[in-house]
C-alpha cells in the first residue's frame, strides 16, 4: 500500500500507538507533534489523509483544517479529526472535516475510518 497518512498528534505516547497500527495496517506514516513541524512537513510533503488533534501547544486542529480545506492547493486531502473534548457535529461543520473520531478510541474503530476514507 502506497498511502500516506500523516499524524499530527502533542501526545506521544498516542502519536506512537496510532503511528504503530496504521503502519501495521500497511500505510506509510509520518507524523508532527506541533502546529509549526506540520506547517513544515506540508510544505514539502503532501499525505493522502491527515489524522488531526484538535488541541495542540501552539495551534488548533480545527483551524488547521478549515485553513486546508479552503486552500486550493490542499482543499481535496482527506482530514479525520481526533479529539477528547470536541463535540462531532460542530468539528465537523466547523472545520470541515471528512471525518471525526472522539478520544479515546478503539484501534479497530481507528481503523474502520481510516480505510473507509482511504481505502487500500
């Protein structure tokens, strides 16, 4: 499998656990603990899917994605959500998001979505 997800998750030790099973599940994964490191890496990389928290150190997930979805050059790459403290319906007409799961999540049901928005 060739796609590319990119994870961008403060967490680390959830940063590891989902960079474990999607690479299991036979995805590429790259990942950014901060808003500044995914500005960085998507200015040279461009993933297949973004797995996004909402809340991070120096950024909101939620903008984060608005900002790609209304960017042309960005607009189409698929965006899932993750958050704690989120509610599903706001995140997702607010960022407009393809998807949204809530935290903590089953690695299976992580899965489900996953393939359901980038199938193999």
């Amino acid at each position: 499998m060739d796609k590319l997800i990119h994870v961008v998750e403060d967490d680390e030790d959830i940063r590891f656990i989902v960079e474990y099973i999607l690479i299991e599940s036979g995805y590429r994964v790259e990942s950014s603990a901060t808003a500044k490191e995914f500005h960085t890496y998507m200015a040279r990389v461009r993933p297949d899917l973004i797995l996004l928290d909402v809340m991070l150190p120096d950024g909101n997930g939620i903008e984060l994605c608005r900002d790609l979805k209304s960017d042309i050059k960005t607009e189409d790459i698929k965006i899932i959500i993750m958050s704690a403290h989120a509610a599903e319906k706001a995140v997702l007409e607010e960022a407009c998001a393809d998807d949204f799961i809530s935290k903590p999540f089953d690695l299976d049901y992580l899965i489900d979505h996953v393939k359901k928005i980038l199938p193999a």
